[in-house]
C-alpha cells in the first residue's frame, strides 16, 4: 500500500540525512493528465484535488534539489473545498495561502 511504503520511505530518508547523508523523498500529488491522473473523478476536482502542471513541478523541483529537505509533499490543493473531508484539526487549520507560491 502506498502510505505504508512513502511513510517507510520517508523515515528513512530523515535517518539518513541525520547521519549527514543525502537523501530526500517528495511524495506526489497529481501531475495534469498523465498517469493516474487520467482517472481523476469530477468529484475529487470538486474536494480540492487539482492536477499540477508539469512546468510549476519542476520550477519546485529545482528548488527543491537546491534546499535538500529530507521530505515533501508536492500537491496542488484547493484547502477550502479540501478541509470538509478532512479530520478536524487545528493542524489543517494552518494550511492557507501562503504555499501557493511556492
């Protein structure tokens, strides 16, 4: 299953760049219309769920091999139509538009 392969994936990348080795894991979100993509349903659009544009995913990408932090998550979505479905949590009550020009 995805989550327990990134989660795996991303604890070990933090263990690694705390023994000052490189390593960094970006977990995607959805690229445009390619890959499984192609599947994304009307009613995920209308949760939040945007597909990215692959020139806006390698801007971030340069920067991201620039700065080098251990993990990421790379997505593009709508917070205010996302955070009904979403657990309450002040954690998801952070997340504003701030990182949209990132």
């Amino acid at each position: 299953n995805y989550a327990a392969a990134n989660s795996a994936l991303d604890t070990f990348s933090h263990y690694r760049q705390q023994l000052g080795l490189p390593c960094q894991t970006i977990n995607f979100g959805t690229w445009g219309d390619i890959g499984m993509a192609r599947r994304l349903t009307q009613e995920q659009r209308a949760r939040g769920v945007i597909p990215m544009q692959t020139n806006h995913i390698f801007r971030v990408l340069t920067r991201l091999f620039i700065e080098k932090p251990a993990h990421v998550v790379l997505a593009a979505l709508d917070w205010k139509r996302l955070q009904p479905y979403l657990y309450p949590s002040p954690f998801f009550n952070a997340f504003d538009v701030e990182f949209q020009n990132i």
